[in-house]
C-alpha cells in the first residue's frame, strides 16, 4: 500500500465525509504542524470511475492543506465498498479523538440504517463493544441539545450524559441545571440525583373504608416504595388489621417500607373534640402547627428524607384528606402535605410540586 501525491482539486468530499461540525482551532494547529514538519499522516481517498476522488479519512488535514494554498496533498488509495468506507472514515476519527460522542452515535446510526447491519456487526467493525455502541446511539438520538453541547464541551461527561439521556426529552435541560450546580461527575451520584429529581409529588392515604389488601393494592398501583403512619397511635380497635405490628409485617413482604412517626399525629384529647366538632379546623390547623414546633419536627430534614427515599405516602384513618359530603372533618394528613408542598428550601431539588390524596 503505496503514499501517492494527488491533486487537491480532484478530491470529493462527499457522502463518506461524516463530520456535522469543524473545529477551526484543530485545522490551525495542523497548518502550524504542517508548515514546520510537513505532512507526515497522509489522508485515504477512494479512486471513482472518473478518476477523482472520494475522501474516506483526514478532512481537517485536506481543509488545512487548502488553506496553506497546497496544490497537492500525500494520500493513500484504497478500493471499498460503500460501507467498509464509511466505517473507515469512522474508526479513523474515532482513533484520533476528533469526534464528539454525540457526532460518533449519529454516525453510528446513519451506518446502521443504510446498510441495515446489526449494533454487534457495527461494533465488530469498530473494534469496540456492543454496549459502547449502545450508549453512544443513546447519546446520539436522545440527548436534549444542551446536553449534547454540554458533553461536547466537556461540561458532563459520558456517563452522567448517559443517565440524563434515560430521561424524557423534556426533563433533561433542567435537570442538566441540577447536574452542572452541584458538579456531579460520578454516573452513580447522577443516578441519586435523578431519583430525587423525578420524585415530585407527595401522596396521601386513609385506610378507613379500605382493606389491607385495597390499601396495598392502590400503594402498588402508584409504585410507593414508603408509607409513612402518621397516627399518634398504631392501633386500631376497630380494625385490627391495620396495629402497627401487622402493617410491618405485612409490608415487608411487599418490599414496602413501613415507617410509624407517632410525633406526627394527633393525640385523642384534640382528636376526640375535634371529631365532635367542639374545635373549629382554623383552631385544629392552629393547633397542629403549634404541635410540630412543640415535638421539635424537622420540616427540612423530613423532606429530605421523602425526597431521598423514593415515593412516599403519608397514611392516616380519615377516608378524605379534606371534608366532602360523607366526611365534615378535615384530616390532620392535609396539613402536613400542605406544609410539605409549600416548604421553602433554597435547594430547589427539595421541593414537592404537587400532592395526591388516593
């Protein structure tokens, strides 16, 4: 395999030419390179019918040769096929690095698409893994642009790129905000970041009128990983099934966590009056808040927990969180998830956006 000089102006850059941007930098660096050692990498071309040629590999070298005036360029020949041509050209930029991950995966793709090959034969080709392959058509065809340039730029890297990418369209620039703020370069501490991200809304569940199988059967319908017993205390002369040693056990089995924060509840000397309506709900609400501050509740550290933790419901008796046609009564539950929703953290990862009574 011979090195040929050939005339510049007979050279094509056509379809096998796979770059989407140009790094003018690069191209002064090489006419600097060139201009003190000349060309020492030729570039490789494919002969046509009508004796020009196609350019496989080596468009910043030709772009630079150009601009130094060059009327020739050293090159190699090689006959290929369209596809071994354009993997060539691919491999080649992938070897010197002159490629964004993101260019890598569409280029990937248009190869895969053209000539109706496999992820593993593409792989085979490049010499690289199937599942480099993978994550490179995920960086390519489900970034967010901002993302995309963030990688490109060096931002994010290939990993953290990879996690945001999981996500829908439409949540990745702001959760690349997130991502960037807090400098998160570990796919593992993006994979936290992400969870809490997307936990968003705050449930709310009371089991009167239920079973423990209705209850369990709507906790499952919502993917709930906590529920957190908000009832001063955890047991039921009416219903039995729900005593808080029942619910533990019963919730292990399910791979639910089971948590009884008895400091949250409403003690029967406020309950009772309120139940027969000798306390207003502005004074039972009054009273509530005056209890949190009393028991010393941590508002920041409990939403953390929530936020952390995956999605969590706060369960009380009351069938409805507020008063309805059945029910006159408001449920303590209403408050807290009030004060949960409109919990004002300068972290705005800590924050609930909305609250759902099942």
């Amino acid at each position: 395999m011979s090195i040929m000089r050939i005339k510049i102006s007979k050279i094509k850059i056509g379809k096998h030419s796979i770059r989407d941007t140009i790094n003018e930098e690069h191209i002064k660096e090489i006419m600097e390179s060139f201009k003190l050692d000349g060309q020492w990498n030729p570039i490789i071309v494919r002969q046509d019918n009508n004796g020009s040629y196609d350019l496989i590999a080596g468009h910043y070298r030709l772009q630079a040769a150009k601009e130094l005036g060059w009327t020739e360029i050293e090159a190699i020949s090689k006959d290929l096929e369209d596809i071994d041509a354009d993997v060539l050209s691919l491999k080649t930029n992938i070897m010197h690095s002159e490629m964004s991950p993101t260019e890598k995966g569409k280029v990937i793709n248009k190869i895969i698409n053209d000539y109706g090959i496999s992820q593993r034969e593409i792989a085979l080709k490049l010499g690289i893994s199937q599942g480099q392959v993978s994550k490179l058509l995920t960086l390519a065809l489900s970034l967010h642009k901002s993302v995309a340039d963030a990688l490109n730029f060096g931002e994010i890297n290939y990993g953290v790129a990879s996690i945001i990418g999981s996500l829908d369209l439409s949540l990745q620039q702001n959760f690349l905000k997130f991502i960037i703020e807090r400098n998160i370069t570990q796919p593992s501490m993006a994979t936290s970041l992400k969870a809490m991200f997307l936990n968003t809304i705050i449930f709310t569940i009371g089991y009167q009128g239920k079973s423990l199988d209705d209850l369990i059967d709507i906790l499952r319908e919502n993917k709930i990983n906590n529920l957190i017993d908000i009832r001063e205390s955890g047991k039921s002369s009416n219903k039995p099934e729900f005593n808080t040693e029942i619910l533990k056990r019963e919730f292990k089995k399910i791979n639910i966590s089971y948590i009884h924060k008895p400091e949250l509840g409403v003690i029967y000397q406020i309950r009772a009056p309120y139940i027969e309506n000798y306390i207003d709900p502005k004074a039972f609400r009054g009273w509530y808040n005056w209890h949190l501050k009393e028991v010393d509740f941590n508002l920041s550290e409990f939403v953390k927990f929530l936020k952390t933790n995956g999605k969590c419901c706060l369960m009380c008796m009351e069938k409805f969180a507020k008063p309805n046609k059945t029910q006159k009564n408001y449920c303590h539950r209403d408050f807290l998830a009030d004060i949960i929703i409109n919990n004002e953290n300068k972290d705005s990862l800590l924050h609930f956006e909305k609250r759902m009574d099942l």
